[in-house]
C-alpha cells in the first residue's frame, strides 16, 4: 500500500548512451512504460515522480523552462522526452497522479566517477597525493547549469506534496563550463588543471549540447523550492570527499565511496 513512486532508474550516461542505444533506450523509455502499466493495474493509485532531464532540451537555447521546446541531441534524450511524453499521457488519459521533474545536472560526493564532475574532482585529488599523473577529457567548453543532488530530491519531494501534478524545471539558474570546474576543483588543491589535463577524442559526444541553463521560476513560485548550495561550494565538497577517500586508500583503509 505504497503512496509514491520515484522512478530515477536509467542507463543515465550520456556519452556511453552513444554506444549502448538500445540498452539506454530500453530502461529509460520501456522502462518507465512498464512502471506505468504496473501501477495502472492495481488497485492502489501511488503518486509518480518522473525523473525527466535537461538533456532533452538539447540544441535548444538557454534558459530553458517548462516552455521550451525540446530538442534531443543523443539516444538517452531522446528516450527521456519518450519517456516524459507517456507521462503526460497516463496522467491526462488515465487520471493518475504523474509530475515530471525536469531536472539539470545535481551532484554530490557520491556522482558516478565516468560523469565529468566526479571525474575531475577525484582526479585531481589522487593527482595531489601522486596516484595520477593526468586527466583525460572531451569538450573542455561546454556549459552545464550543476546544483547538488540533496537540493534536487527535496523538489522531487515536493512535487508529490502537491494538491495537483505538474511538471517542474528544477535548477540553479547559472552555468559554468568544464573549464570552470577544473578552475574550481585543482585550484581547491593548489594545482594547475593545465599541467595535468589532456583532450581525447574519445569522450567528445558525435552530437554535442553546448549550453544547458534553466529558469527554475515555476519551481519557486508554485512549491517554494530554491537551490541552497552554490556551485563553488558543491565542487568544494566533492574535492573535500574525493581527498579524503585517497587518504584512506593511502593510509590502508577502505574508502567510504
């Protein structure tokens, strides 16, 4: 006798989604299908949260709202706006209670080390303590609007407070470049990001999203909900964790991540 559902299950990579379309497809899109079915069948009405994404926005200028049009730029945006558009559906077909949360890039100490914060912040910690001696990236300019994951779920949360659905662009309403969080995160430790870190072309996307910003207006205005953490002091905390994992592994101990 459940009364919500959080559906943030996903192939959630970007780039790998490039590789693995059908794989990506399969449990961003099918996937939310069969938890719709699923609960349209029973005789319990749970509320749904939908984790949508900024990456269906893709080409689509900045900021981008509730409004903008969508405009998918890689096999996982693709998937997700399938995915929103069957939960507009139920909702509006079957009744149910469905809210998208058009969520934008939320980080944390415990992001997946192949995303391109985490992967810079604990480069550059194990490249302080001489366990790395490079970093390897794609596309240094691209500009993502990032907030710290705990912000994000207390809006997914609200969402299903709610008298009524809806849907609900949740950001910070700034972007920084890749360039910035390598300022922000080898700069925490005294380092140059320029002596360590090289392009590859391996981890440039065939089809890239240059600029995500979203105005999170609805959001304040509807559930009261603001973003607490800036981006500096989300990068910060995730050099912070990233240290010190390293010095547990230096040290013999288990990391906590």
């Amino acid at each position: 006798q459940f009364d919500e559902v959080y559906n943030l299950a996903a192939q959630s990579h970007v780039r790998v989604s490039f590789d693995v379309p059908e794989y990506t497809c399969s449990t961003v899109g099918m996937g939310t299908l069969r938890m719709l079915e699923a609960i349209r069948e029973l005789s319990v009405r749970p509320k749904f949260y939908q984790a949508s994404s900024s990456e269906m926005f893709g080409s689509s200028p900045p900021p981008q709202n509730e409004s903008t049009p969508f405009q998918p730029r890689s096999p996982y945006a693709c998937a997700k706006v399938f995915a929103h558009h069957l939960c507009q559906n139920y909702r509006d077909a079957y009744g149910m209670f469905i809210a998208c949360g058009i969520l934008f890039n939320h980080e944390s100490p415990r992001r997946g080390i192949p995303f391109v914060t985490r992967k810079i912040t604990r480069a550059a910690a194990r490249i302080k303590h001489g366990l790395d001696k490079k970093l390897f990236l794609g596309n240094l300019d691209a500009k993502r609007d990032w907030g710290f994951a705990g912000d994000y779920v207390e809006a997914m949360w609200l969402m299903l407070q709610q008298d009524k659905p809806d849907d609900y662009v949740i950001a910070t309403g700034e972007s920084y470049s890749v360039r910035d969080c390598l300022d922000v995160s080898f700069g925490a430790l005294g380092l140059d990001w320029n002596k360590y870190v090289e392009l590859d072309p391996r981890y440039l996307r065939p089809t890239e999203v240059d600029h995500l910003r979203g105005d999170m207006t609805k959001a304040r205005e509807k559930l009261g909900w603001k973003p607490k953490v800036t981006f500096q002091e989300l990068i910060s905390m995730m050099v912070k964790a990233d240290e010190e994992d390293v010095r547990a592994t230096l040290a013999g101990r288990a990391p906590s991540m």
